[in-house]
C-alpha cells in the first residue's frame, strides 16, 4: 500500500508539470497589465485602444490586428482587476515588455502611469508583466521573496519561466518548486 501511494503522488506529480506545461503554453503569447483604473460602460474596443496607446508611448509598433483579445479579470482589489492581452506572437509579446521596462528607466520620474494609456487625469502607476501561471505566480512570488531574505540579488521572468541568479555573473537557477525554494534559502 505505501509503495503504490508513493507511485500515485509520483504520477500525480507528473500529470501536474504536464499540465503547467500546457498552461505556460497557452499563455505565451500573453501579458497583464495591472492597476490600471476601470472605465465606466468599458467595452473591448476601450481596452484595446489602451493597448495601442500603451504600445504607442513606449515606442513599439503594434496595430489592431496585432492584438487578438483583451479582457479583465478579477484581481485583488475591486477597482484595478487586471488587463489581459493576447497578442499576435510572443516576439510582440517580448518588444512590448522590452519597450515598457526601457521606458520606465528612461523616465524615472514619469514611469508608466494611467495617463499614458489615455486615461485622462489619471497617474496611476501601471505595471505590465508576462501572464503567469498560478503556480507561476506563487513560485515567482516566493523566488522575489528569496532575493529580499537572501544573497540572491537578480529575480526574473522568462517564457513563463521563474529564474534567480545569486550575483552578476554566477549562472542563472530555473525555479521549479517551491521545495527548490527552501533548499535555497537554507543554503543548500
């Protein structure tokens, strides 16, 4: 009986990567963009000029037909639920995401705000980021929370992949578990 359990939780375990793996997939081409103001009555088209406006400030050729959907969903809080955009192909997805964090180090007294997207009177800092996974998100939240605690200095995103990299130069650790997690915080 144990060793049939053990080889349930092994398959179990299996069946969940696959199923990681297919959703990274489905999202590849995705990004959210986050903490951006709900517009009264909007409607999809709104969304999508926020988008091109979006892409337009920050110096990134996109048309509409670049952008196949673009929804919300419910975040954390009522008022921001985040933007998601299905774009074209995920080399638009990686230029949009190059052209926002260039731009916000050009402009650090000005990053992306509300206004940018056309949002009239608006400053709200907005964030654009890859469209995680759950299991993602948790274990990106886990690996910035590992670089705040520890000696590991750089956290990122790559592909829906979670990397950190202990200093400038060491090589880069993909983050698999939160198990992975806990060995690196011991040190181990």
């Amino acid at each position: 009986m144990e060793k049939e359990c053990k080889d349930n939780h092994s398959y179990i375990l299996i069946l969940e990567d696959k199923i990681e793996d297919l959703q990274r997939d489905s999202r590849n081409t995705s990004i959210e963009i986050k903490n951006v103001p709900l517009k009264q009555n909007e409607t999809n088209q709104d969304l999508t000029q926020l988008v091109l406006n979006l892409a337009k400030h920050v110096n990134v050729g996109l048309n509409p037909a670049d952008v196949r959907n673009v929804y919300r969903v419910h975040g954390k809080r009522e008022g921001n639920k985040q933007i998601i955009v299905e774009l074209s192909s995920t080399p638009l997805k990686k230029s949009l995401l190059t052209g926002v964090k260039s731009y916000n180090n050009r402009n650090k007294g000005n990053k992306l705000n509300a206004s940018h997207l056309g949002l009239k009177d608006c400053s709200t800092p907005v964030y654009m980021a890859e469209y995680l996974t759950p299991k993602a998100n948790r274990l990106y939240f886990l690996a910035r929370d590992l670089t705040k605690t520890n000696a590991f200095r750089f956290c990122w995103t790559s592909n829906g992949r979670i990397f950190v990299r202990k200093e400038e130069g060491a090589p880069a650790i993909l983050i698999r578990s939160e198990h992975q997690i806990q060995s690196l915080k011991n040190g181990k």
